[in-house]
C-alpha cells in the first residue's frame, strides 16, 4: 500500500481510528467523525439567499455524551503530521475543548491548551495516543474539580432518543454554568443572543442538577404568560408531574406537534400553595405586586427553593429597588441563573453588579455567522418632517380648533406631543409598497410604534392601504397592545407559523421581547429606541430562522433613524460595567425633561401593558391624567432619502450595489486578471471555481441577471472584476467554429465536439467533459456514451479533446 496515495479519509479509516480504539476510546459512545458544529453563514444579496460553507471537524473525543475533550484534524499522508494543528486549535476554540491533535497516519501532533507550564505541543506515536481516563485526569485538574463537583459535572444530559441534541453553543452554556454550581458560585449570567435557545439551555441545567440531586426545588421565572405556558408544554416538557405553574387559572395548550395539555396548577381559587411540586414556573407579575396582598412568593419560606432561574433578566431583577428583585433578595440563599440576550449596564442598573460577569456568551453576531440566526437587510427612510422639522404656520390651529404652539417639531415629538396624520399614512404606505414589490405580502410584519394610541392610528392606515386583503379577512391586520384584549386574543395566531392571520401587527412595546415569532420576516420601526437593550431585544424578533417556510433572512424599515445603534461598538459586544453605585451614590433615575428622555434611556411603558411596571424613567402625567396630543392635518409629508444597507462578512452594514459588492470580494480572492487566468486556465473543473465562489455567498448568477447579459463565470469575473470587455457564449463559440478546430478528427467526434459546444452556448455547461452529458439529447441520437467515446480513441483522448475545446474557447479575454 502505497500511504502517501490514501485520501485523507482513509488514513482516518485505516491509521486514526484503529489507534483510538487500541487507546480504549468506545466508537459508539466517545468517538464522532466528520461533526459539523455550524449551519454555515446565510448570506443575502439581491434576490439571492445561500449558505456558506459550515465549519466541520473530523473528529470530536467526549468522555461522556455532550462532554467534548479533544478536537482530531486529519490530513492526507502527503501533509505533514502536525498540518492540521491550527485548523484544529480554531475549532477547540470555538467549542471549548482543550486538547488538540494533528494526525496524517504517521502520529500526532498533541497541543494541551490546559498546559500553563512545560511543552505546550509535544509528538506522539500513532500508538501512544492517550486514553480517556488520561485526559480526563487533566481535565478535571484544569477545572479544579472535587470528587463531589465532578459527580455533577458528569450528570447525564436529558435524551429523549429521537436524535435531538443541544447546539455546539449550548453545550457550552451548560457545562460553563455546571460546572460554575458544582464549584460553589451561587450567581450565574448567561448571555445568548434571542432565537438561539436559552429556554431549552435553562432545561437541561436544571435537568442535570435536578437529577443529580443537588437541587431539588426549583423556581423558573418569566414576564410573560406565553413564555411560562409555551415553555410547560415544550422545552420543560420531561418535568412531568414534577411541574405546576403558579397561576389560578386552568388553561389548554397546543404543543408544537399538535397535542394538546391541560397545564397543572401549584395555586387553587383561594390562591394557596400545593408545595408537593418540584419545578414551579411563574409570572413575576402574579406573584408580586406593590400591595403586601400581592406578594405570593412569601408565602413559601425564603429556603424553599434550592435555584431561581430568571428568564429575560434585563426587564428589572438587576434593579436594585425593583419589585422583581424582593423576590431574589427573598430566596437569597438559592442558586439563581439569568437568562438573557441585553445584559443591562447603565449608570443605574447592573445585570454584572448582581449576577457577576457572564460564564458564558454567544452574540447575535456570531449566531449570524454560524448560519444560526438570520441576518438582516436595514431599508432607511428618510422624511421630510422628520429631517426638517415642521414648524407651524402663524395661527395654525388643530384639529379641535386650539392654535398650536410656534417652536420647532421634531421626530421625537411627532407622534408622542404632535400628530400629523399625512406622516403616518406615509408610513403606512411605504410599508405596503415594501411588501407589494417583495411579491409577498403575506410575510409577518411587526411594527412598532410610539405608543398605543399611535399603534390604533397605524393600524387604520395600513388597513387603509389594503382594503382588498382586509376585505378577505379583517385580521389582516391587527393592533396588538396592551389594553386591546381582541388584540392579544390574536397573539398566539400571530407567532404561529401555522396560522396565515394576523399578518401586519401594529405595537407599541408589548411585543418588543419575549415573543417567538418564528416566520417574522419585516420589522418596522416609527419610534425612536433610546434603549440599546430595548434595540437588540427589537432585532430579535426576526432573528429566528425558519426552514420551513423558507425565512432565511428578515428586514428592518427604519423611519426614525432607530439603527443609529448598529454603529454603536457596544451593539453587539461583551457587556461592560460602567457604573456601580457606592454607599451614599445616588441611585434615582435623573430628572426628565418634556421633550422626552434622555440618548440612552429607556423610554417608560404605557399603563396597562401585560406587565408590572417597576424600573426605569417616567413621565408624570399631565392635567386630566395625561398629556394632550396636538393633531395637525393637511400638512403633507414625502420621502426625501432611502437607501438599502447589507451585513457584510464582518457583521458590519454596508451600502453598496450588489455589483460593487461582487467586484471588492473578487478582487481580494484573485490579486491580478494574470492571477485568474491561471487559476482558471489550471482548473480541470471549471465549475469548482463557481462552486468555491457560492460557497461564499457570490452567486455569479444574480449578477449576470443584474448585468442582464448571457456571459458565463469566466467573461463574469473577468468583466467586474478587471474591466474587461465581455464576450457572451456565442461569441466565443462563433470564434471558435471560425478557427475549424476539428478538423483532425473523425466525423463522429467531430459531431459531438459541436453538440458540446451548443450546449455551452445554450445552457452554459462547464463541465463538458463529464460523460454524463453523452446521454441526453442530442448525443443520445448520435449513438451510445460507450460509441460516442470510442471515437474520439477512448476516454483519456475524448477528455483531453474536450480540455482543448475548453482551452480554445477561454483564449480571447478581451
């Protein structure tokens, strides 16, 4: 056997393998091959949406299901033993395994990321690989692992055999905070961008240290009821009779495969306390309140519960005065785990200050890049009102007759202190034109407004603007706020990709966070978000990939200058404490002015949301309970600017035309036009320069659709990238027909070198020497593929004639 012949993947086969199992590693239990831990990227340009390539390893060790301890990367036997190591060191990286090894048959190359002193890398002999209890033993020195924490730290995770398994991420996120209890931290921060499961990441915590029996009481918390009753019947699901939510009302439940459940109650009429149960859900809402009457949780005693894990924990339990945070300050002796996609930091609130810095992060970047999450186009519209102001005219007066003030109105006054209605049919009008050009009108539609009154007069223009689909169903389009009850009866439509209406859903804040909408695909935003957590929590509502119904990416319409907060470093970085209060510092929020509040503040929620309101700034109401809106009409209001920005590799937005965008990505692939040439002119298979190019999101068709000519990938590349004139296929097939490049063969291979040349003409084939062509029209009539070959004196000679064709046609490049 020649080794230095062997593919890369029999030297797996036949060299690494073998050595694993001699080392006592259990194939059906320690060792995976080929594991792919990404989706690969979703990339959008134009019309088109692909994937680029997802990051794959060749082999992960596990000493236990779900317990990675070493990365293998192999390489073919003509590499080097170690050629593998920094491929393999990236991957470790990202999944968190410590031990990394280079193989090309010969032996490996060992690289110990636990090693703080002595050789790092060290060579080792095919057969001197180390078993599993070795590397374990070097774990849990690295960790510093008791015997009681290991116990723990090896607890299995929940599996219910149908194949499922957590997310290379989650994993992460688990065994980070396992790892953190069994070692004593009693406070757990978990940041993971919205969409990428931190509610089934919560069960399996809990899962394995409920099972392990070190904690045997436990308190799930949620602001919302449709997380708490979604999250009973789904993702805790395995909990069983184990569970109750603290509620007093029954209610039924669709799981997501159709069954349905009735929910167990913890609380009867009289709102008392079965403590027979082990997991508890609740709504903070239900267990606390500002009277002493509403505070539920005190009836249980404050060393009830052995963990509290905290859904959404930005929403108030990191204020120190919170209503939210009597409950913790309650259960202070338990464990409690925050869960949430904004950690808050601002001069006031501190998720870090109360939890400590995060055991884990994953960000909705590098959910993007991982092919996870979906990216997004931002369409910015500029109005004129909005960018100009509006100043009324001398004794302008309102709709109810009163004359408005003279000063200057601005975005942040229009809608919250000054109504011009023109603006919001504008609005409303752009929307539907987005959607009627998009060719899908159809596609989930969330837009926010400044409040809820706003949201009703929103809701009437786009009805306005599509009274033919309302026509057909009225819930087309829907407010749903806070104090709309026919509108939250429409919620649960709304998120389920099942259910065609609601379509368009007009809001102020109530559906901001905590919402799974899958199949959301437009986001609208006519309000301004001073909230860089409220902003993230926005954009993750259409971050949610859905295979099904084809949702790989979504839009985000943005009237008010909203997205200003994607230049922000800290859009999508770590979060970073910038202030915790000393003894005697202040802590009240500072004082607001009319106008609104302040760049990074948070504006209030309105009265009467399907929440309690105990933390952040608010505006004291005004004579009569509230202050009076002006209503102008007959105004007018146009679009001035609008512009579209892409995510570019970098998760940065850019504004380019696809063709620059095409034209940069080229240039950095090949250095020169001589450099593509012989690239191309090397390449057996031309097609696998095309197929390379997809897999990074340049698709050449869409720009030869763009360009609106019928050029193949070579006069493509070479015309965008280098300026060169193009020739379309049948100028280069006239060309070559000029040049009688057949006449040294027979009739027959002659027949078929000019088939395959219209073929290329026709259809752009690059491949033409794959035999498979030979069977099909019109080759088919010419003969059999075992003929049609044997004319040009077997397949080396057919294969060499085709690679001269292809040489002839590529010859002219200008």
């Amino acid at each position: 056997m020649d080794k230095r012949s062997l593919s890369e993947r029999d030297i797996c086969t036949k060299f690494i393998t073998p050595a694993l199992r001699k080392a006592g590693w259990d194939e059906m239990v320690q060792i995976r091959e080929e594991v792919g831990f990404t989706k690969g990227r979703i990339i959008v340009r134009g019309k088109l949406v692909s994937r680029g390539k997802a990051k794959r390893a060749d082999y992960i060790l596990y000493f236990k299901p779900n317990i990675p301890l070493a990365v293998i990367e192999a390489k073919d036997n003509a590499n080097s033993v170690g050629a593998g190591i920094q491929q393999g060191l990236e991957y470790a990286t990202a999944l968190n395994i410590p031990f990394v090894f280079s193989s090309n048959g010969d032996g490996f190359v060992f690289h110990d990321r636990t090693a703080s002193a002595g050789a790092v890398e060290t060579t080792l002999a095919m057969e001197a690989f180390p078993s599993p209890a070795d590397l374990w033993t070097r774990y849990r020195a690295w960790k510093g692992l008791t015997p009681e924490a290991e116990q723990i730290v090896l607890q299995d995770y929940y599996d219910d055999g149908s194949g499922k398994e957590p997310r290379y991420y989650q994993v992460n996120a688990v065994n980070a905070a396992i790892e953190a209890i069994a070692k004593g931290r009693d406070r757990i921060l978990l940041v993971m961008a919205t969409g990428t499961g931190k509610t089934y990441t919560a069960f399996q915590i809990i899962w394995r240290l409920w099972k392990a029996g070190r904690k045997k009481r436990i308190l799930f918390l949620a602001d919302r009821n449709v997380l708490i009753d979604q999250t009973m019947v789904n993702d805790f699901r395995p909990f069983g009779p184990a569970m109750a939510k603290l509620s007093t009302e029954s209610k039924t439940i669709e799981r997501q495969d159709g069954s349905k459940v009735d929910l167990t109650l913890a609380l009867d009429k009289k709102r008392r306390i079965d403590t027979a149960f082990e997991i508890y859900l609740g709504l903070y809402q239900a267990i606390t309140g500002p009277e002493e009457r509403q505070k539920l949780y005190k009836e249980f005693s404050s060393g009830f519960f052995d963990l509290i894990v905290i859904d959404e924990c930005h929403r108030g339990s990191a204020a120190e005065d919170s209503a939210w945070r009597e409950i913790l300050t309650h259960f202070s002796g338990a464990t409690q785990i925050g869960l949430t996609a904004t950690p808050k930091e601002t001069e006031y609130v501190s998720n870090t200050e109360y939890f400590g810095q995060p055991v884990f992060t994953y960000s909705l970047k590098q959910g993007i890049s991982d092919g996870f999450l979906a990216p997004y186009k931002v369409v910015k519209v500029h109005i004129d009102r909005d960018v100009e102001g509006y100043r009324p005219e001398f004794g302008q007066l309102d709709r109810d007759g009163v004359e408005v003030e003279d000063r200057i109105y601005n975005a942040k006054d229009f809608d919250r202190n000054l109504v011009l209605d023109d603006r919001t049919k504008l609005v409303a009008k752009k929307v539907t034109e987005f959607l009627k050009e998009s060719g899908d009108r159809f596609q989930k539609t969330i837009v926010f407004c400044v409040d809820q009154e706003h949201a009703a007069r929103m809701r009437q223009a786009l009805v306005n603007e599509n009274g033919d689909l309302v026509a057909q169903n009225h819930r087309y389009v829907m407010r749903i706020t806070g104090n709309d009850k026919d509108g939250q009866d429409q919620l649960g439509n709304f998120i389920d990709p099942e259910s065609t209406y609601p379509v368009l859903v007009t809001t102020s804040r109530l559906l901001s966070t905590g919402v799974d909408a899958q199949t959301c695909r437009l986001i609208v935003l006519d309000r301004e978000v001073g909230s860089m957590t409220e902003f993230k929590q926005i954009v993750g509502r259409g971050t949610r990939v859905h295979e099904d119904t084809k949702k790989f990416y979504f839009t985000l319409i943005d009237f008010r200058g909203a997205t200003g907060h994607f230049a922000d470093p800290d859009f999508d970085g770590d979060p970073v404490q910038i202030y915790q209060p000393g003894e005697g510092d202040p802590v009240s929020p500072p004082d607001e002015t009319p106008d609104g509040f302040g760049e990074n503040e948070q504006a209030p929620y309105e009265a009467g949301e399907d929440e309690t309101i105990i933390d952040g700034p608010r505006v004291p109401p005004g004579p009569g309970g509230g202050a009076r809106k002006i209503y102008v009409d007959g105004v007018g209001a146009q679009v001035i600017a609008e512009r579209i920005e892409y995510l570019d590799e970098n998760g940065r937005l850019v504004t380019e035309s696809l063709r620059d965008f095409t034209k940069a990505a080229l240039k950095r692939r090949f250095a020169s036009l001589d450099d593509f040439l012989k690239r191309w002119k090397s390449a057996e298979r031309k097609q696998a320069i095309v197929e390379e190019l997809e897999a990074e999101g340049l698709a050449l068709d869409v720009v030869a659709d763009e360009i609106g000519k019928n050029l193949d990938p070579f006069d493509l590349i070479c015309h965008i990238a280098f300026d060169q004139k193009p020739l379309t296929r049948r100028e280069r097939v006239d060309s070559v027909r000029k040049r009688d490049v057949f006449a040294k063969y027979g009739p027959q291979a002659r027949a078929v070198l000019d088939a395959l040349l219209d073929k290329y003409c026709d259809d752009g084939v690059l491949n033409l020497d794959d035999t498979n062509v030979l069977k099909v029209i019109p080759f088919s009539d010419m003969g059999s593929v075992v003929q049609l070959i044997n004319a040009f004196g077997g397949k080396l000679s057919f294969e060499k004639a085709v690679h001269e064709l292809q040489e002839t046609l590529y010859q002219e490049t200008a």
